[in-house]
C-alpha cells in the first residue's frame, strides 16, 4: 500500500531536517521526517550557534529557549610548559548594534539545540520518526515512490520532494550519484562529552597548543555538568575512548595527574575532511545540511551552515506546493551552493590558523555578511552604486508603529509571509495579496522611524521599495517608477499574484 498524501519526505532528523520541518509545519505543508537512528543524537559535535542563525532562530520561535539553555563562550586558558598560563577570549565580541541584535556566537551543545528544535517541532504538531530508514526511491516528472523500513516493516510513500538531510555519509546522495569531491584533510581527532574533576568551569582549558600531538583542550559544555574534550589522535589504529584511555591521554598531554574522568556521556574519533557536493538538486530530490557539504570544526561552520540550507529550501518548498513556479527551486542550490563554498574556505584556513595555535574567531564566523547578490533573486531597479544590495541579509532596526508602540523590523519580518517596505510611498501604488505585509515610512505611515535607524541600515529615497524575503534576504529594491517591475517579480518570482 502506497501513502499518497505527504508532500515532502525529509531523510534525516539533526538540524537541518528538524529546521526544515519547522520551516514547512509552520507553513502548514504536509511532510514525513525521518532517521535510520533509534533515537536523537546524543553527542555535542556542533555547539555554536553563530548570530546570523541566532536571528534565524528567532524566526523559528527559538532563539529565547536557546538562550536558555546555552551562555556564551568562555575565555580561553593556555596552560605553558611550566604549568603557568593565560587568558584571552576566544570570540572577538561587539556590542549588538539597532541593525544587529545578535553579536557573539552562542554555546549550545548540538543535543541541546536538537533538543530545543524538536520541542518547537511538537509545538507546531509534529515529531520525528526514529527507528525509520530509507531504502530506496524511485522519481518521476510529478513525484517520488520512496521505500521506507520501519519498526512496522517496510511501507511504500509517495511525495512531491525527497530531502536528503541525512549526513555525510548520505544514502540518497549516494542513490543519485552525486560526486562529492573535497579532501581529506589529514587529521584526525577525538571528541567526547565527559564528567570530569580536577578542572574548573570558568574557562576552556588547552594544553600542548602547536604541537599536534600534545594537543588536548577541555570546554566545559554550557547548560550541562559535562567538558567536551578534543584533542587529535594518530591517523590509524584504535582509541581508547573509555573513561580510563581519557584519563590516560589527559594525564600524558597536560602532566598532571589530577584530571580524571568519571563518566563518558558521548565519544567519537573521525577523520576530518572538507567536500562539496557537486550538485544539490537532481529533479525532485535535494540535498542540505552534511549531505551536501562536510567541514572541519573550526569555526563552528558546519550546523550553521546546514540550518540555513533549510531555512532558505524550506520557504520555496512550500511556495512552489502552494502553486508558485517549480523554476523558484532552482535558486536553492544557485544560492546556496557558493555559500558552502566559502564556508569550507574559512574553516580550512581557521582549521591551518588553529595548528600554529592561533584559536581568536571574529566577524568572518558569524555568517552576517552573507549575501545572494548577484544571484536570480535578487532585483535591483536601477541598480545601486552601494550601500544594501538586494541579496543582502535585511537588517533589523528599532521603530515605532503609528499608534506609539515600540516595536522592530525584525517583529515585522517574523513568520512565513513577505515584508514590503516603502519610504515615502504611495502605499496603494502595490496592491496587497495573499502571502504579503505592506509597511510604510513617511507622511500616513504605519511605521515610525524616530532613530533614523531604518534610513541609516537600508538607505532608501523617497519612493523606494524594499521587499524582504520570508529568509530575512532583501529580494528586491527598486524606485517608485519601477513599481511594474516588482509585480512581476511579485508574481513571478515570489509566487504572490493578486488575490
């Protein structure tokens, strides 16, 4: 028996399946999402949050529990030779500005934020499958037939998309036959969330710094009793990754004896590589998240990454289900891929950067420059010399409603819809429809720019339009004599014809 009535199927439940499952429960699309594992991670691999994922999660309904149950990073302890040390910070921290609320990375270990993300998931209604492999799928021009095996034996479902969300090691990237070029980078290490005594919470101790093979380091996990250990191990042969091995290991790389692990909740050694998939889409089956990209840990790159794969896939799933143009899809990997590109860059650089012992992260981790200008989304009418591109992240910024409330452009933007911005506008020059927020500036606005704070962030002249994508991305600017312009990128592009 056939299951006809889901619209998405989505193969992996870490973040970015469960980011793409808010994303399309909130839109009311109809989807399955499920993982070959028993039960949810249990491990702390990823655990920054960096701000522009933060903003995200403030989308989604999530970035107060976050906050919650996370803190952010502590100082770095570099322990000398003699056994003196020092103190630095990790993160090169600012003070959040009105364009940018969010300014340092998060700590959150990856179960937490999984934990976080399948609580706002049961909210909306939904839960993940575990114990649910895919084992094979078949696609045609209106669908796909996908053979699941589950605790009640093997099912046959048949959706619109299949998302391959299900890691580097992905089944359906394998099916599709993906190249997944890259490299394999030459390092391996450990990772492990353990009980430890003999070191204090109040920093992120590292030991042996520029010697690989003394290198260990122990973060104290926030919103836990646990450290994360790392530290690089020979390339071949086993680790001992028990309690007593750790021990060992901690006692041979720092020469103290006063380390000890009680307990190990979690442990992994892996090889780090740094690939790309050569593709993200074949017809009706894509790929986000580590299906698609794997990188190493520097930087805190990776979940980052995959989450805002699915925040950008989700959105045009959901637009082309409801009846926009099946050519909207294409843009995912055009404006996605790139990205994935340069995010493996920078962490292989910050990746050469941490083996000379350098660890300081700034700005480039955050992910706020980020930016599809250039790309077929992105509608400038005429174009601009400078300043906010369409394409760009649209910045937040303080403001008042025309009843005197205090409230922000990100409040506006917040949900599935559209956001139009116009600055001293004729408001009925764009006609309102399904799927669109209109706001004003200017003489009978319903919004106040008392700061200047809108002006200052988006640079608009009298009659300009500024429309935001539902992923918080300018989709257009244009001037008020190329209002046709931006109904048919309205219609066209964004899928929102006249009611």
């Amino acid at each position: 028996m056939t299951d006809n009535s889901t619209d998405v199927l989505i193969c992996g439940a870490g973040a970015a399946g469960l980011t793409l499952a808010i994303e399309l429960a909130r839109r009311g699309i109809s989807f399955r999402l499920i993982d070959k594992i028993h039960g949810p991670f249990p491990g702390s691999r990823g655990k920054g949050i960096q701000p522009r994922t933060q903003e995200i999660f403030e989308d989604l309904g999530l970035v107060d529990r976050a906050f919650a149950a996370g803190d952010l990073y502590p100082p770095q302890r570099e322990y000398r030779a003699d056994g003196s040390h020092h103190d630095s910070d990790m993160m090169v921290t600012s003070d959040p500005t009105p364009a940018e609320p969010y300014h340092s990375p998060l700590m959150l270990p990856q179960f937490l934020t999984e934990g976080a993300m399948r609580e706002r998931l049961a909210e909306l209604g939904h839960r993940p499958a575990f114990g649910c492999e895919l084992a094979g799928f078949e696609q045609d021009d209106l669908g796909v037939t996908a053979r699941l095996i589950g605790p009640d034996g093997e099912e046959a479902i048949r959706v619109r998309y299949l998302v391959g969300a299900d890691g580097g090691r992905s089944t359906v990237r394998h099916a599709l036959d993906i190249g997944f070029p890259g490299m394999t980078l030459g390092i391996r290490a450990l990772v492990a969330d353990v009980v430890l005594t003999g070191l204090a919470r109040d920093a992120w101790h590292r030991f042996g710094e520029g010697a690989m093979e003394r290198q260990i380091s122990f973060c104290p996990l926030a919103g836990t009793d646990l450290f994360q250990i790392q530290a690089p191990v020979p390339l071949e042969g086993d680790v001992d990754l028990s309690a007593e091995g750790l021990t060992a290991m901690a006692a041979a790389r720092t020469g103290r004896d006063d380390i000890r692990i009680q307990a190990v909740s979690w442990a992994s050694a892996y090889g780090m590589n740094a690939r790309l998939a050569d593709r993200y889409q074949v017809g009706r089956v894509f790929l986000i998240g580590d299906a698609a990209h794997i990188h190493p840990p520097t930087g805190g790159q990776g979940l980052n990454t995959s989450v805002q794969d699915a925040y950008n896939l989700g959105w045009k799933l959901a637009a082309v289900i409801g009846g926009a143009a099946e050519a909207l899809l294409d843009s995912y990997e055009e404006e996605r891929r790139p990205i994935a590109a340069g995010m493996l860059g920078l962490a292989t650089k910050l990746l050469d950067d941490s083996k000379r012992g350098e660890m300081r992260r700034g700005r480039e981790v955050h992910q706020l420059d980020l930016s599809y200008a250039g790309a077929s989304l992105a509608l400038e009418q005429p174009a601009r010399d400078g300043g906010l591109r369409a394409g760009d992240r649209a910045p937040d910024a303080p403001i008042r409603g025309a009843a005197g409330q205090p409230t922000r452009l990100f409040d506006l933007f917040r949900g599935p819809h559209w956001t139009l911005l116009g600055n001293e506008v004729n408001r009925d020059a764009v006609p309102p429809r399904p799927g669109l927020r209109i706001h004003t500036l200017g003489p009978r606005g319903d919004i106040v720019d008392d700061g200047g704070h809108v002006r200052d962030a988006y640079g608009l002249a009298p009659g300009d339009w500024a429309l935001v994508r539902p992923d918080g991305y300018i989709g257009a600017i244009v001037s008020s004599g190329e209002t046709d312009a931006l109904e048919a990128y309205l219609r066209a592009s964004a899928g929102l014809p006249r009611a």
